[in-house]
C-alpha cells in the first residue's frame, strides 16, 4: 500500500546497529512474540532465548531478570509509539489532506506494525499488568496519539456534512480503533473480515467513514 503523505514513517530501529544492540533486540522481538501468543506468565526466560536464537548467557548479559526484560519491552514500545507520533501529528506533514487521506495512512501503518510486530499491544499489555505506574504512562502516551488525531481531523471540519462534525470525528476514531483491534486480535470471534485482504479492509472502512461522515470531499 502506498500513500504520499508520511510514505517513509518507520517503526522499527534503524537496520545499522552494533551486535550488541541486535542481539538486545532480537531478544526483545522474541518476547515481545511470545508475549502476544503465550501471555507473559506462560513465557520462560528460556523460550525467549531460544525463540531469538540466543543464549541464555546473553539474555542474562541484557537484562538481570523476567521484570527487566518486561519493562525494557514496555519501553521501547513507549519510544517507538511516541517517535512515530511525533512525525504522524505533525500539522505541516498533512497540508493538503483530507480526513480521508488522513485515516488511510493511520489505518496503513497500523496494520504495517501488526505485520511488523504480530501482538505488540498484547504483548506490550501483558508485560505491564503488574506495574500500575507503567499502565499509567502507556495510557498517557495512547491519549496524547489520539488527542492528536483528533485535532488533526478536526482541522478540517468544513468537510463534514455531518450535523455534529465534533461528534462524528469522535465517533469515527472509536470505530477505527475497535476496527483495528478486531482486525488485529486473532482470539476474537469477529472474523467475517479474516480472509480480505488488508488493502480491501481500508478501503471498505473509508467507504464507511465517507457515508458516516457525509464528507464533501
């Protein structure tokens, strides 16, 4: 999918790194997948040596413990969502978008990050479920995201045909989110969607949004 607005927004780190640094990220990649499968409890320190293709030894050499392990995940989730956001709410990035071209590209790098990373969030969530600050800072980095989603739809407000076009971009972003998490959850039962392609998943959601939102653009 392409998309000329943000076409070279990155999630990953950055392929030159040291060996040390690959290793710390393999690792953490690996976690971050059992994670998301198996839930933190069910994963052993050894699973994750072995799924990353490391040793025990290095595992060790990164982290002293399972808590360090989790909370080094937590945090590089963190720094990517907000490195991310930092170029995606930019206002100059958008000039002129539509609403349209706004929410193709956030529903594109989304699901870019579900191929990406398979689980993130759930992996994410599940290093954190016992560390109330860290839920804290997670939710305030979510809120900034979509706070600055919001303003950048609500730029453009002369669009919307809809009666209350505060509400309706409200309400768009809540169903984009749901859409999102359902797409992205394999553990639900919403699957009438399982089989379309992502590229059919987009478009069939704008085509949504448009009618919704009675877009005159």
């Amino acid at each position: 999918m392409s998309n000329k607005w943000m076409e070279d927004l990155e999630w990953k780190n950055p392929p030159k790194q040291s060996r040390s640094e690959r290793t710390r990220d393999s690792l953490l990649d690996a976690a971050e997948r059992l994670f998301g499968e198996h839930g933190a409890d069910a994963t052993s320190v050894t699973d994750i040596a072995k799924a990353s293709g490391c040793s025990i030894g290095a595992l060790y050499h990164h982290f002293k413990d399972k808590a360090a392990l989790k909370e080094a995940l937590f945090a590089r989730g963190a720094q990517r969502i907000e490195r991310s956001s930092a170029t995606a709410l930019d206002p100059a990035i958008w000039e002129g978008a539509t609403i349209i071209d706004i929410l193709k590209r956030y529903l594109e790098f989304t699901l870019q990050i579900e191929q990406e990373s398979p689980g993130f969030k759930t992996a994410i969530k599940e290093a954190i479920k016992d560390r109330a600050d860290l839920w804290q800072q997670f939710s305030a980095i979510e809120h900034k995201l979509f706070d600055g989603f919001r303003a950048l739809l609500m730029m453009r407000t002369g669009e919307i045909g809809h009666p209350d076009p505060e509400l309706a971009i409200r309400f768009i972003i809540d169903q984009c989110k749901a859409m999102i998490v359902v797409r992205c959850d394999r553990t639900t039962d919403f699957d009438q969607l399982r089989d379309v392609p992502d590229a059919v998943f987009v478009d069939e959601f704008l085509h949504s949004a448009r009618a919704y939102l009675q877009l005159r653009k």
